[in-house]
C-alpha cells in the first residue's frame, strides 16, 4: 500500500526523534507528505473538568513551549514538513479527529509498552489504534 499522508503524533519528549525518523524514512519511501502533530491533554479533561484554578496560563505557557519544540524537532528531519498542528483535549480523540481532518493515509506513534494490554503498544498507542481512520505505526521506543 502506498502512503500519500502521514501524520506524524509526537508528545514531544527527548525520543520523539526516534519515532519521527522512522515517519521521514516512510515519507522518503513513498513521497508522502508529513504533517506533526502534538496533543495537549487538556488539564480540565485530564481532571475531570474539575480544576479549582484558573489554568489559563498554564494552558498558554504548553502551547508556547510545544511550538518551540516542534520547531526544534523539524529542523532535525531530512523532509519537509507540510503541516504542525498543535491541539487540545483527548489525546487519542484529538488524533483521531486530525487524522480524519486532514484525510491521512497512516498515523505514527510512539510505544513506550508500560502495562496490562499496554504492554505490547503502549496506552496511548493502544488507544490510537482502536477506533483510527487509517493504518496506525506504532514505533517501539527505548530510553537510552
């Protein structure tokens, strides 16, 4: 099967280079094109909407620090990028929802592998899996 989109879900941590070049060797393989994407999990969602504070800088402060980074990481890739996105909310629901937005062909995530069916994906790759529009990649990652 030939890949023309591939978004690229990154939680912009020290190993997504590694799961970003094995996104750039596809794009390469295939002449896709690749779009990154990084979700924020909203601190409302991940409290249960129920945050005593005003979260509103901190929320602001996350977008800026996730643009710097995704800035960084695409200036280490060896193709173009055609698209960063950064979102808000689920982070499995956000994916989803961008990957049917942009009409991707295959989506590549990270896989940490930490517990129960997590074990062979890794929950947030488990979870991007059930229920993707399109193929899902997911890269076995390995701290140093």
């Amino acid at each position: 099967m030939m890949y023309n989109r591939i978004l690229l879900a990154v939680d912009l941590t020290d190993e997504s280079i590694k799961v970003a070049n094995k996104a750039v060797a596809l794009c390469k393989a295939t002449g896709a094109e690749l779009t990154i994407l990084h979700v924020i999990e909203s601190l409302n969602y991940a409290y249960g909407g129920d945050v005593p504070i005003d979260i509103t800088d901190i929320q602001a402060q996350l977008q800026e620090t996730a643009k710097e980074r995704i800035a960084i990481l695409e200036a280490q890739l060896d193709v173009p990028v055609q698209e960063s996105c950064i979102s808000q909310g689920g982070i499995e629901s956000e994916i989803h929802r961008i990957a049917e937005e942009k009409k991707v062909d295959l989506i590549v995530v990270g896989s940490h592998g930490r517990h129960g069916l997590a074990l062979l994906l890794g929950s947030t790759a488990n979870g991007v899996l059930h229920g993707a529009p399109c193929d899902v990649l997911a890269v076995k990652v390995v701290k140093d």
